[in-house]
C-alpha cells in the first residue's frame, strides 16, 4: 500500500499523469482496503480523467501532444478550474473546507492543485490566514504555501511547528525537489555513494522520505542546519536517514556500522541521535 501511494506520488509530481491514470484503475480493482482509500482514488481518476483525456485514451508517451504544447498543462488545468466554478459558484470554498477540515490525503493536495488556478484574493487570505494556525500537518503547511506562491502571493508567513515558530518567505517556497538549495540534495549523493549499488531499493525509499522531510521542516532550525553545508552535518544526516530507512525495510538496527559507514565520530554521536529521532519520528507518517 505504502509502495503503490509514493508512486501515486511521484507520478503526479512528475506530471506522468498517463501511468496514475493506470495506477489509479489497477487499485480500484484491488481488494481488501479501506473504503475511504477506494472513494480518494476514485476522485483522483475522475479530475484526472476530466483535466488530462489524452492520457486516459492512451496517447500518453511521455512526450507532450501538440494539443497540450500549444496550450500547456497548466493552463489546462485552469481552464478545467473556471469551468467547475461557472458549475458551481461554490466550489472554491468546497476545496477550502476539504483542505482545512478533512485528513491530509491525496484528495486533499488535489484541492491544493485545483485551488493554484482559481482567481481572487479571496482563496489567498483564507489560506495564508489557516497555514498558520497550531496543529497542521507539516506537509500540508508546505503544499500551503506551494500553493500560495503558484497563487503569486508574497510576504512573510509564521508556521508553528510544536514548540517551534518557523518564519517563511512565501516567494522562496520551493516548488520542485530541483529548487531545493544544493545541501539537501548533497545529503541524499552520501546515501547513494553507500546503497545505489548493492542497496537499490534503500536508495528509492531514502530520496522519498528525505523529500518528504525536507518539506515538513522546512524553514526550521533543522533544516538551516543542514543548509550550512558543513559535512560533519552532511554526513550525520545522511547516517540518520540511511539507519532510518534500513531498519523500515529490513527491521534491523545496527547504528555503529552505519556511524563508521559515514564517518560519524563519537563527538558526533548526539546530534546523530537527534536526527535519527526525528527522522524515525517523521516516517510514521508521511504521505
């Protein structure tokens, strides 16, 4: 199940919306899950059925139709977003309601997408206004703030992450794992110089969460740890996230081989430990 979501996940990312079509259309046909899993999948195929019909007729390659060079995706999509609005007029506030009071899901970063397209200032003040209320989930705070940029707002904003205030640009949010600053990517190129080879299927899952991460403590005082670049930080998070995700997939845990496997010395240990913690923390619960 968890396998099936990430890939859900990086094909929409990556725009490769003729495989989530058939993604989409193979789990339905599953059974045994959860009946809120099926209705989210469905919803998912019908917006992507409705935005993208050349890929649910099969012409998806991966190169884009001439139809979709002239006019683009995103345009696309909004133009598929003012048609829903003159169905109903109350649809933005629909998906503003799905954002902000239903579980974070797949359904809900698809009112996220949908919402990018929708003019007025309207959608902007109330989600800048709830991004930064208490106890959202933090990458719901960060497909927010995506959100807020692609809508073109500017500004400060403040996250509250437990005990923590995090102040964010909106207009620096990043929108793809490429406008990341270099460290972060430097951190997963440490991973991949010790699994790409012998541990592959480690590799995938360690640039999947260490993504995820990135976006659920983004702006914090972790994340500008990482962003000094030093690599002694570079190192021990590299150690944290290949423990982390070893013992997810294998169930073992054996932290002086992977501190000597990294670099890590002893007066390195305690901040290894705190990321590991967090990091171990965060994997119960990503998307």
């Amino acid at each position: 199940m968890d396998y099936y979501q990430i890939q859900l996940t990086v094909m929409l990312e990556s725009e490769r919306y003729g495989e989530a079509i058939g993604l989409l259309r193979f789990l339905l046909q599953c059974q045994g899950q959860e009946e809120r899993h099926y209705e989210e999948w469905q919803s998912l195929l019908d917006w992507l059925e409705a935005a993208f019909p050349y890929a649910s007729e099969g012409e998806y390659v991966g190169e884009s139709p001439a139809h979709e060079e002239d006019m683009g995706a995103q345009e696309m999509a909004r133009q598929m977003a003012k048609a829903k609005l003159q169905e109903d007029a109350d649809y933005a506030n629909k998906l503003l309601r799905r954002v902000m009071d239903e579980p974070l899901s797949e359904a809900t970063l698809l009112a996220l997408e949908q919402l990018s397209f929708f003019e007025g200032e309207e959608v902007d003040y109330a989600l800048t206004d709830w991004v930064q209320k208490a106890g959202i989930h933090p990458i719901l705070q960060f497909r927010t703030l995506q959100t807020l940029r692609r809508r073109g707002v500017q500004g400060a904003v403040e996250l509250k992450r437990g005990s923590e205030n995090v102040v964010v640009e909106i207009e620096q949010v990043p929108l793809q794992n490429d406008d990341f600053p270099p460290q972060v990517a430097q951190v997963l190129e440490r991973v991949a110089e010790q699994t790409e080879t012998h541990e592959p299927t480690l590799y995938y899952f360690a640039q999947e969460l260490w993504g995820q991460f990135m976006m659920s403590i983004y702006g914090s005082e972790a994340y500008y740890s990482i962003l000094t670049g030093e690599d002694g930080v570079l190192d021990l998070w590299a150690g944290a996230l290949h423990q982390t995700v070893s013992e997810t997939l294998n169930g073992t845990r054996n932290e002086e081989e992977t501190r000597t496997m990294y670099g890590i010395t002893e007066s390195m240990r305690f901040p290894f430990e705190q990321a590991y913690r967090m990091l171990n923390s965060f994997a119960g619960r990503p998307l």
